[in-house]
C-alpha cells in the first residue's frame, strides 16, 4: 500500500512507534525512525535488519527547527523523497495539579504539542515542494474526556487535535493530508508494567472487551496514510474498543 513512499516516524523505537515503522516497511515504504537518543535508535534498528536499504535512523532535537531540518533533509537525501510524517513521539504523567511543576508541564508541552509543530512545519515545506504528502499525528482518547490526574498531557493532546484540525485546512491547497490517530489504552511498556489484574479491569469497562494491541493502532496509520484515506483529512480517528473513560 505504500511502495515507493518515505515515511518519518518519531518516538518510532519502540511502542506504537516501532509497530507503525514496521508495518509501513511491510506496506512497501522506506522508513526513518525519530529517536530522543543514537542508542535507542541503534537498537530498535538491530531488530528491523531484514529490511536493509530501506530503514535508517535520525535522533534530531524534535523542538529545534535547524536540527530537525538538517535530520529530514539527510532522510531525504538517503530515499529521495518524504511522503509520510507520523509524529507518534509522546510522554505522560499522572502528577497531581498540587504537585505539577512548571518544567514537568513544560516538558509534556514541549514533546507532544511543539515537537508536532516543529516537525510538521519541516515536512510541510519538503511536501508541498514535492507537490503532497501525509502528517498524520498521536492524539488520545483523553483528548475527549480529560483525565483525573496529570491535566498536561491531555491539554496536550487537546492542542493535538487543534493543531490537526488547522493545519489539515491550511495544507489542503498544497496537496497535503493532516489526520490524527486517537489510541485508547494500548498495550505498550506503559501497559505492560501494569498488575495483570488492573490490565483485566481495564478492559472489563472496555466495550470491546479487552486493551488495544500496538498493531491496532498501527493499522489506523496505514489507513491514513494510504490512497484508502485520499479524501480523508482534518479528522481524528479513535482507536479505543469504544472506551469511555
Ligand atoms: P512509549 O513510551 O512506548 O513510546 C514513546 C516514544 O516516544 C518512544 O519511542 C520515545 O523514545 C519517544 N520519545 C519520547 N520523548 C521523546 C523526545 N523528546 N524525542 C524523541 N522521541 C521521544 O509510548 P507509546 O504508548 O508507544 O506512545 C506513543 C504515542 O501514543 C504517544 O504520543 C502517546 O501519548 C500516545 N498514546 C499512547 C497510549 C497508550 O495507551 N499506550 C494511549 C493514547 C495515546
């Protein structure tokens, strides 16, 4: 579904990320995996050797224009072309609002909202010379209903949403698609450090009876970014078992 595209996947080491990555690479896609360090890209490389030639890896700074630029231009370089961005990299916490500190909402902002922003600006200038492209980016079901606990990452991922929507209006002249996937709880390390008991409750309060796999969210960004989804932009789409929660 994606031979002879280059897609750009950040946080792609592991997660949602790494499963993206690899079901791009097996839709036919060249792929550059976004890491925060040359170590953790190192590694999550060493597992994807069977598709040599068509996977690399960058770790820029993801909230600093001239470094991202330079890692995207490399990419560019190595396959010819960028036709997908996935901005998958996030983090989260559950800190009280009494306990929040400044840097800690500062950092979720910086990584989940302004990276998106930083990197999908860089894209957008490689896409609309080329003539299109896809951005599609990592939203939350908390997105819709808040969270008891930890109020910076769903703000985050609330500004995901707007930023989606904005820029799926201001790109579409210039042939470029913006979505956003929207996971629910989904069985990542985050998930897996978890008493199997607590995982069981999860997801009995989950319509569909059990957690989201990695790969169920990755089939939703093949979707987007595939010529399935040509008519598809400015939406985001839940991937939750419908979740309510
Ligand atoms: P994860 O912690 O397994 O992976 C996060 C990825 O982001 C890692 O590859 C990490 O290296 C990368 N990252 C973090 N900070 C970075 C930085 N400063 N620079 C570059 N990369 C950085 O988490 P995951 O569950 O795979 O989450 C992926 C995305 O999905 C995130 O945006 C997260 O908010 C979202 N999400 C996850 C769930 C879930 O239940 N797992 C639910 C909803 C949304």
């Amino acid at each position: 579904m994606l031979t002879g595209k280059t897609a750009i996947i950040t946080g792609g080491t592991r997660g949602i990320g790494l499963a993206v990555a690899k079901t791009y690479l097996d839709n036919g896609a060249n792929v550059a995996i976004a890491g925060s360090r040359q170590e953790t890209v190192e590694k999550a490389l060493a597992g994807l050797t069977r598709y040599e030639g068509r996977v690399m890896g960058i770790w820029p700074d993801l909230c600093d224009p001239a470094s991202v630029a330079e890692a995207f231009a490399s990419v560019r370089a190595k396959f010819g072309s960028i036709d997908i961005l996935a901005n998958n990299a996030g983090v989260s916490s559950r800190t009280s609002l009494y306990d929040y500190t400044l840097e800690e909402f500062s950092k979720i902002m910086d990584v989940n909202v302004k990276a998106v922003f930083v990197c999908s600006q860089a894209a957008a200038r490689i896409m609309k010379e080329q003539g299109g492209g896809v951005i599609i980016n990592t939203s939350s079901m908390v997105a819709e209903y808040g969270q008891p606990s930890g109020c910076g990452y769903p703000t985050s991922k609330f500004a995901v949403n707007g930023l989606t929507r904005s820029l799926a209006r201001e790109l579409a002249k210039d042939n470029i698609r913006v979505n956003a996937v929207a996971p629910g709880v989904t069985r990542t390390d985050m998930v897996a450090a978890l008493p199997q008991e607590l995982v069981d409750r999860i997801s009995a309060g989950i319509p569909l009876g059990r957690v989201g796999e990695p790969q169920d969210i990755a089939n939703a960004y093949l979707y987007l970014a595939s010529d399935l989804a040509s008519y598809v932009t400015g939406v985001t789409l839940r991937v939750d078992g419908a979740a309510m929660t």
